[in-house]
C-alpha cells in the first residue's frame, strides 16, 4: 500500500510583488540585527562597500553603490558615509577616501556574520540548481529593470 501524495501547493509566478515580498522579509530579518547596534541598513551596505574594497577605498565608489544598488539620491548616499564617520566606524586616511576603523571592522564583521547565519537558515534545503536558476532570472530582472532607469 502507498501512502496518499500530498499535494504542493502550486508557487505564484515570478513577478515584481513576489520578488519584493522575498526581498522585505529578507531585510526585515537582517535590519533586526541592525537595531541592536544602531546600524541602518544603507550604513550596513557602505560597510561592505568598503570592506570589498579591502579596507580603503575611494569614497565616490562607495556612494556610487549606495545610488546604483539601493536606488537612492546621491546626496542620501553622502550622509550615510558622513554618519558612519561621525560614529567613528569610517575615518578618512586622504582626501576623498574612506577607511574601516576598528570599530567599524568589527561591526560590519558580526553584521556579515549574523547575515550569513540568516541566510544559511532561509535557504537550507533548496537545491543549488534552484538557487542558480533564480539568481540567472534575479540577475536579468535587475539588467533589464536598470534599462528601463537609465531610458526613463
């Protein structure tokens, strides 16, 4: 005798809603861990804007991802770099560059790790093909919806 297949329930198209429900709640999760360290999320991205830049980096690269990746004003992009350097996470080693401070290495290093740990959890158990699949389809979404900025 077989036991009754339960049937699964069947996944909404990819669309912009869908996209932005995974995204929110994916944020909301990490800006939990944010809070407890006064961090915004923009602040969170600039750190790692640097950090990928090995430690120091120009400060227009860091406000060009700021603008490009979150979509937002330059002039916003310059106060979250200006507000990581008033809380002493960032110091500025020369003119128009930008550096971790200690303290703002070791945050940004237990902001990654509680992101890691974050992640790990809202993945586990899809299979890397999926994952693949959906970060080829992601990546085309954001090309062509860049397009569509940059012709607007």
């Amino acid at each position: 005798m077989t036991s009754p297949v339960t049937p699964v329930p069947s996944a909404p198209p990819v669309n912009g809603q869908v996209i932005g429900l995974a995204h929110y709640a994916s944020r909301a999760a990490l800006e939990r861990v944010l809070a407890r360290s006064g961090t915004t999320f923009e602040q969170s991205v600039a750190l790692r804007a640097v950090s990928d830049g090995g430690g120091t980096t120009e400060r227009a690269r860091v406000t060009d991802r700021l603008t490009a990746g979150l979509k937002i004003e330059e002039a916003a992009a310059r106060r979250t770099v200006e507000e990581l350097t008033a809380r002493g996470l960032l110091e500025e080693p020369a003119p128009e560059q930008v550096s971790l401070t200690d303290s703002g290495r070791e945050l940004f290093a237990s902001v990654r790790a509680a992101g890691d740990a974050i992640a790990a959890r809202v993945y586990a158990g899809i299979p890397a093909e999926d994952l693949a699949v959906a970060g080829r389809v992601l990546a085309l979404v954001t090309e062509r919806a860049n397009a569509e900025l940059a012709g607007a």
